[in-house]
C-alpha cells in the first residue's frame, strides 16, 4: 500500500511537472520522445507543408524548433520556414463499462457518474467547438448495438446529451480489444484530417473478467502514432492496475492519473489537448520527376519520416503565330543588301502552361531557328496568361522556309519545347533586265524593269551533260536552219517593200472602213501571263471619265496606272502614277498592291502599305484623285465598259508612240480641296522626287474620307 502511494504522489509530481512545462516553456534541454507527421500538403507544388508535432517526455509538444532537419528523398533542405497553426485535437473516450463502473467509492457518486462529470467538464473547459472531434466509444449492449454513444461530433452539446444519458447495460465480462480496437479504427478513419488524436481510457485497471491483448493495442496505437491516456477509477490504484495502464500508455507515449474524484483528471486533459497547435514547415521541392518520394523530419535525436506521391511534367509551349501568309521583305533597290531590307524583324508570342497542373517559375526561355539558338532568355517574365514575348532577327534571311520553335526550362531543370513551326519568308526586289538590240551595226543597251514578283531563273543547270547530248546539237541546227530561212524571208520581204514604195504615185486619200480603222487601233495588250474570264471589275466613281462603264477585270494580273505601256488599265488623270497599283486574283481571292505611287493607293480610305490588302464586293479604292469601286458579282454586259483585250486576230502589232506625240503624259501640279469657300490653291512647283524615266511626273494626293 505504502508502495502505490509513493507511485501515486510520484505521479502526481511528474504531471505536475508537465503542466508548469507547457505554461512557461522549456528553459532547459527539451527531451523529444516522438515527431508525429499529420499531413504533407502538396497542392501547392513545388511548395511543399508538412505538418508534425514533437512531442516531450511526460506529455505536452517541443517548442525549441531551432535545431530542426528537413531532408528530401535524403537530400537536406535548407532555407525552409516554420509556423504553429491551430490544428484542432481529436479526442476519442472508452470506458470499461465492467461491473465495477457503477461501485460508489466512499462518496455519492457512482463511478459511472464521474465519468459522466469528467465528459461534462472537458466539453465546458477544454474543447474547441466546430475545431475538434470528439467520439466515445463503450461496450456493446442491447441498448448501444454498435457500441458508441458519440462518432465524431463538434459540438459541446452533443457530448453532454452522450454523457449525460448512458446507462451501461453489465451483463458477463467486458472485451475491452473490441473498445479499444473500434477506437483505433475511428482515428484512422480521420487522420487525414490533421488533428492531433489521443484516446482517453477509463478503467478500474484490474482487467478481472476483461478480454485485453495490450500488445496487439499497442502496436496498432504506435502505428497510427496515437498515444493512449488512461484515468484509473476507483478510490485507490493498486500495482497491478497501475503496471496493466502502463503497458497501454507507456509504449504509445501516453500517461495515466488516478482518478478517484473529478478535479484528479484536470492535469490528463491539458496534455491532452496540448497538441492542439501544431507545427507547419514549409519548403520548396526539388523533385523532377513523378511518382513516390520520402521526406524526414529529425528534432532531438528523435526522426521521423513520411511519403508523398507527386506527379511532375515539363512545361508545354504553344507558339502563337500565323504561318498561313509568308512573311515578305520587299527591297527598294535590286541590289540592297539582306539587312538592310524591311521588315528585319518577327515577334514571337508563346504561351506556356504546365500538363501537370503545377505552375513554376521558367528560368530560362530560347527561340531556336532550324536547330539554332538565335536567342536567348534568363528569367523571362511571363505575361497575362502565361505569354511569353521573343523576337525574331530576320535581318540577315533570305527568301526560303524555317522551322521556329520556343524552348524553355523550369525552376526543377525540366525542359518543354515547342513543335516546329513552318514559316516561310519571301524577299521581293525590283530586278533590272540588260537586253541588247542589234541595229545597223550600233548596240544599243535597254533596260527594261522587271515585274517584281517574277519567277527567279533557274540556277545550278548542268550545262556540260546537255552540251554533250547528241539532241542537243539537232536541235541547234534545226534551229540554226529555220533562222537562216527566216532571214532570207525577212530580207526579201523589205526589198519588195522598198521596191513598192519607189512605184507609188500620188493618189486621193480614202475613207478606210471602220473595220479597218479598228485594225490599225492601237490596242492595250493584256501581258501573256494574263487568264481570262475574271468575274469582277472596277466601278468609275469620279475622276475616271475616260471609262464610261464598268471596268473589268480580265486576268488575274492586270496592272493600273496612267502609262498604257505600263498598265492594262488605264487613268488619264495627272495624280495617278505611270505603274500604280496591281490587282491580283488567286482561287477567287482579289488582292490589291501598290507598285510604289507616289498619291499611294487607298483601300477603303486606309493606304495600301507592304502588304497586300484583299479585296471585298463594294471596296471603295483610291489612285490618287481617281475614285473606284470594287464589284464581284458578274454584271450584264455593258456595250460602254473598258475591257482588256489582246490584239485581234491577223492585226499587225501595236506599236509604241514616237516621241512628241500628241498625248501629254506630263504631271500637273494638284492641291486637295480645302473645303467651300476656300480660295483656290496658289501655284506649286512640281515635284522634284516623282520624276520618271521620260521627264513624267506625279502629284501625290491623299483621298478624304467621307463625313
């Protein structure tokens, strides 16, 4: 007796002991007994919490974290940050309801009924309502078939109506494994949840007529890392009852008390809920790659470990660029160097996102062009929706195909790219053609310009292998025969001619008939790349008065402008250029160019730039003061429109004016209106930068859009 009384004031001592730890802190060498990890929290990735408590010899948690070590996958971690966060506690009660539970100890309670008042003071003093969880769980009994007067409840008010209305049903002995082994299971049902979980028991300690395999408890309970607390009924706590409770609490990190009135269990329940607030650390992962890793948490000597399942992918790029039209570089100068032309740059937008819905930072970024870096990113910052802005330097590409692409790496070392992009880049430039006439001896040099988006001539013929060919050399004297018959015709033909003229005498001039004159007309010959049968044309609006109907558009290539040596449509007025502008038809698709005039060319009041712009029904155009309109649908044929036609059938070639002719090509100065009312414009000089080949100016105009 003297033995157990010394145990108990020990006991006594010891919690006591605890609770001055908890309230003032640890001044001296904590002793760590267990780390509990309750949560590894990946949602965040690569920022990873892990939530844990420490707990102390004697109850209670460590509050001295300095000395902490976080490893990963065995890798130490450092710079990570710790914080305390209230986690809640979940508290689970058995009672041994044996025969004992309703034995009166010298008082006017029954055992039952303290146990009843210690329910009662735990949910007034000591629960968190809506933050912990409360269970209790007794015998099974006719009146409690499946053995609990409480399953998780949060509300103080449901564990009083539990205690409060128990009357356990004694009949036989108690099967104690069966209490303790469903208190086990409801921990494991809500241990994801985070809380700290502890199983409080009451008991006699005596185990007579009990069924208890205290091994097999406590082996689970260190599984699940819930300690087990136990409060020992009765007026005294004899040794044996003492050694039974502290085979249950001893291994799993739990305590005893005796409780022979209600004020014994205060110090139990404050360790209790001492693991109420947990501790967090967080950190930023390394992991690359997908699938299980290992974390461990060591304090104290003490080191505990948990697993997290994670899965990991390189980022995926889009690049957002149209490569349905080429990019065109247009020359101003047959012989301009490559960086020299416009444009000389592309932008690039990317966009980045990430399989595996965990975003992190990219660290790096590249555009690479058929395999080559052409530049590169450190830490690029990313736009509104994860857009990443690149430049191209096109300055020094010709025209050809590329394949694009945008390559990029995570903070974690993973590497995303792009698929290739296909694009392609044309170059236009103004070619000039030597071509030399042989006449009476004298050579004579023509430069004739070029069409700017002609076919370049095949380079890298093999004239050796057709130099050696047999056909080749037949075909060059069947070609040598037919030009010597042909001199010999031409030659004939011009001294009948000269012999024809010398025979002439003077007659009376004579009306040809219109069919004749029509022969002899000089017509606009249509070059011969031109298709027929388009089905649009131009609708004159103003300053077009030498067509008195719709203009069609018989090819589809016809060029516009004042020079009829130049054009296929033809403008009188002085603000228009010798080559003006071009429209161009493709699969049913019109476009519309600008040849370089000096009033530009207006598609719907908006100048025609570098690039082409595509034409619509009912388009308004502009070439200097000339107003059109653009019209797809076929109209009725109109006897008075200005058609296209090649030469007609047996009629001798059109042949280009002599010089002075009586047509006037020349540029007259033009003013814009200013608006009613204005005076007119004074005179101006003509420009002095527009000046063609044959002294033919332009005056630059700018159309006004309509108020």
């Amino acid at each position: 007796m003297t033995q157990t009384r010394f145990s108990l004031i020990a006991r006594a001592l010891l919690l006591s002991a605890a609770l001055l730890l908890l309230a003032v802190g640890t001044a001296s060498a904590q002793v760590v007994t267990q780390l509990v990890v309750s949560d590894v929290d990946t949602s965040a990735f690569p920022d990873i919490t892990v939530t844990f408590r420490a707990a102390l010899e004697g109850g209670g948690s460590a509050t001295d974290l300095s000395s902490l070590a976080l490893t990963e996958n065995g890798e130490a971690i450092d710079g990570f940050t710790l914080a305390s966060i209230e986690a809640g506690t979940e508290v689970i009660f058995a009672i041994d309801a044996n025969e004992s539970i309703s034995t009166r100890d010298g008082g006017s309670l029954s055992r039952r009924e303290k146990v009843r008042d210690v329910l009662n003071l735990f949910a007034d003093e000591y629960m968190a309502e809506g933050s912990d969880l409360v269970s209790v769980i007794v015998p099974v009994d006719d009146e409690h078939p499946n053995g609990e007067l409480l399953r998780n409840g949060i509300f103080i008010n449901e564990l009083k109506n539990a205690a409060n209305f128990y009357t356990p049903d004694i009949d036989g002995g108690i099967d104690l494994d069966d209490v303790l082994n469903r208190a086990l299971a409801v921990a494991a049902e809500n241990a994801a949840a985070g809380r700290s979980q502890a199983i409080v028991l009451f008991s006699d300690g005596a185990l007579e007529d009990v069924t208890l395999s205290a091994e097999a408890i406590v082996a689970q309970a260190q599984a699940q890392n819930v300690p087990i607390f136990v409060a020992i009924l009765g007026a005294r706590a004899d040794d044996n009852e003492i050694a039974n409770m502290e085979a249950l609490t001893a291994p799993t990190g739990g305590t005893w008390v005796h409780m022979p009135d209600v004020a014994e269990v205060a110090p139990l329940l404050t360790l209790v809920i001492a693991n109420r607030t947990q501790n967090q650390v967080t950190y930023r992962s390394l992991v690359n790659s997908s699938g299980g890793h290992q974390i461990a948490l060591s304090l104290g000597g003490v080191t505990s470990e948990a697993q997290f399942e994670i899965t990991v992918e390189p980022a995926a790029v889009t690049v957002l660029l149209d490569n349905s039209t080429p990019i065109v570089r247009v020359a101003e100068d047959p012989d301009a160097e490559l960086n020299t032309i416009e444009p000389s740059e592309q932008a690039v937008l990317a966009q980045v996102s990430f399989p595996d819905d965990q975003p992190r930072r990219i660290i790096s970024a590249a555009l690479v062009v058929d395999g080559v870096i052409l530049q590169a990113i450190e830490d690029p910052a990313l736009g509104d929706g994860n857009t990443l802005d690149l430049s191209w330097d096109i300055s020094e590409l010709d025209a050809g195909n590329y394949n694009l692409a945008v390559e990029v790496t995570d903070e974690l070392g993973l590497e995303g790219a792009s698929e290739p992009l296909a694009m392609t880049i044309e170059v236009q430039r103004p070619q000039l053609v030597e071509a030399t006439a042989e006449a009476g001896g004298d050579n004579a040099v023509v430069e004739v310009e070029a069409e700017e988006n002609a076919e370049p001539a095949a380079s890298g013929f093999d004239w050796a292998n057709l130099t050696s060919s047999i056909w080749f050399w037949v075909v060059v004297g069947v070609v040598s025969i037919f030009g010597v018959i042909l001199f010999f015709m031409l030659l004939l033909a011009i001294v009948r001619r000269s012999g024809k003229k010398k025979g002439e005498r003077q007659v009376e001039p004579q009306v040809q008939p219109q069919a004749a004159l029509d022969a002899e007309a000089t017509q606009i010959l249509a070059p011969a790349f031109v298709q027929r049968g388009s089905g649009a044309y131009l609708e004159p609006m103003e300053n077009a008065s030498e067509h008195a109907g719709a203009v069609y558009l018989s090819g589809n290539n016809v060029a516009m402008g004042r020079d009829p040596k130049l054009a296929q449509i033809v403008f009188k007025d002085k603000s228009v250029s010798r080559l003006h502008a071009r429209i161009m038809e493709s699969n049913g698709e019109y476009r519309l160019y600008d040849e370089g005039s000096a009033s530009g060319t207006y598609h719907n009041y908006e100048r025609v730039g570098l690039t082409p712009q595509t034409l619509k029904d009912n388009d308004e155009l502009h070439l200097g003061r000339v107003h059109l309109r653009f019209k797809m649908a076929q109209p009725a044929q109109d006897n008075d429109a200005t058609q296209v036609f090649g030469p007609a059938a047996g009629a001798p070639p059109a042949r280009p004016a002599p010089q002075g002719a009586s047509e006037d090509l020349s540029t007259q100065p033009f003013m814009p209106h200013q608006g009613p009312g204005a005076p007119p414009a004074g005179p101006s000089r003509p420009s002095q930068d527009d000046n063609d080949a044959d002294g033919t100016s332009t005056q630059p105009y700018m159309p006004h859009k309509p108020r």
